[in-house]
C-alpha cells in the first residue's frame, strides 16, 4: 500500500521536502490565529511551513500564556516563528535606539529565538542597521534582516547595499520587501533578475506583497508567486503566505496548480 496517494506522479526533484530546510524556505504570517486554528492548519501544513510571522505588533496583544502556547506550538512542529519588523520599529519610534536591547531581551525572555529588522516606516541608515542587527544577535536571537520599502522604488543597488550591510552584521537570511518587487500591477522583472546576479538567493526569501499595499490585487500577488517560481525553481525562498494559502502555494511549486504542468 503506497505511503503517499497518486505516488505514481513524481514530484520535482528541485524541491527540498525534508525539515528542517536549507532552501525553499515558506513563511507563513499570522495575524493573530486562535490557538485552535493555529493547530488545525499546522495539523495540514506544518510539513510546508519553515517560518511564522507575528505579523507587525501582535505579539503584544497576547496574554503572555496564551503567547507562550502559540510558540510552543510551533515548535512542536518545527516552525519558527519570530517578531515582524514593523513591532521593533514602532519600539524604536517611541523610545529610540535604546529600547532595542530591551525589546530584545523580552524576546528572549518569552521564548522568542528570532526576529525581523526592517526600517518600513522607521528609516534605518547603515550604522543604525548594523548597530540593531548586533543588538539582538548579542541578545541570541537570529535576524532576518528586511530590506526594500512599501512606497519607494529603491532600485537595485541600494536592496544589494543593504543586504550586504544585515548579512554582514549577522543576519541569518535577508528579506526583500513585496511592495518592491511589483510596479504598476506588473513583476519588476528587471529588479528581481538584478537582485539574482548581485546576491546569494540561497539567503534572500522574497516577499509577496499584498492588498496593504495601494492598488495590488490578488491577481499581483499570484503572479509574482508564480514568477519568482518560475523564475528562480521550485525552491525558492517565499514570505508573507497566508495560512490559507500555502497549500496552494506548495502546488504551485509542485507544478500542480492552475497554470499546468511545466513547460520545460
């Protein structure tokens, strides 16, 4: 008896299957699920599921039990979860570089093993940056640097400068904001295939923009999904999936999804 249904259609040889990953890395947010449903879609996706967003300031919403739960759970099935980045900026809008190290350690007194650096609304420039990263890497937290903005055409050589800057502080992995990556309804192909030849995809995970941004559709969001795996193979690193869209998400990896079988 097969272990897997319809074993006889293989799946492709590109993408990495077995936690933990190294690449092909999926980031699910999560806006605030319920202990219940949290449960019921690692119960399907975990498999699927590397990292997990507390999306901007949500983590500090939660009863600290109920947040201690939530991170547990994840971890019982092996995802990560860590701090969205617009929470510290909003820590360092409000208090200034000085409540990092606080905010830091908090984490760490929680549970919480990694957190965003991103500079959204809270422009960072490249010794605030470094100085941030280094906080919370003496804090032994990961980082997962962000970089790119939600309203600004940044260009190509400014995303490589400062992912080079996070990485070189001691960020794990660098993400490049979704806003970016879409123009006009349409893939800024040419900036992604400048990001391809200037930085290490292995390390960067692209974020999906989303309908928080003015004038993206969900049609924006498939066809920058479907691009960046068209484009860069099954593993590439993808953020900001929904719950109720990984599944999907895995498919279309697979080749499985609405738009066929590949090509090539």
């Amino acid at each position: 008896m097969s272990a897997e249904p319809f074993a006889m259609v293989p799946l492709p040889a590109g993408r990495s299957r077995a936690k933990p990953r190294q690449r092909g890395l999926t980031m699910m947010m999560d806006w605030g699920l319920p202990l219940g449903a949290q449960a019921d879609w690692l119960g399907l996706l975990a498999p699927h599921v590397d990292l997990a967003k507390l999306v901007v300031g949500t983590a500090r919403l939660y009863p600290e039990p109920y947040l201690r739960e939530k991170l547990a759970l994840y971890a019982r099935h092996q995802v990560q979860p860590f701090l969205g980045g617009q929470f510290l900026e909003y820590v360092i809008a409000t208090q200034g570089m000085a409540g990092v190290a606080p905010y830091c350690n908090e984490a760490r007194r929680l549970g919480i093993e990694a957190i965003e650096v991103s500079d959204n609304v809270v422009p960072l420039d490249d010794a605030q940056r470094r100085d941030v990263i280094r906080t919370a890497v003496a804090a032994g937290l990961h980082v997962h640097g962000e970089v790119g903005s939600k309203s600004d055409d940044s260009g190509a050589e400014t995303l490589i400068a400062q992912a080079e800057v996070a990485l070189e502080a001691g960020a794990d992995v660098v993400l490049v904001e979704g806003a970016e990556l879409v123009r006009d309804g349409r893939v800024n192909d040419a900036l992604l295939a400048d990001l391809r030849a200037g930085l290490d995809v292995d390390r960067v995970i692209f974020e999906l923009s989303g309908p928080w941004i003015t004038g993206t559709t969900l049609s924006d969001v498939y066809q920058l999904k479907r691009f960046l795996i068209e484009t860069f193979g099954p593993d590439v690193n993808l953020a900001n999936i929904m719950p109720d869209q990984v599944w999907e998400t895995e498919t279309l990896r697979a080749g499985l999804s609405v738009t066929g079988p590949p090509t090539s």
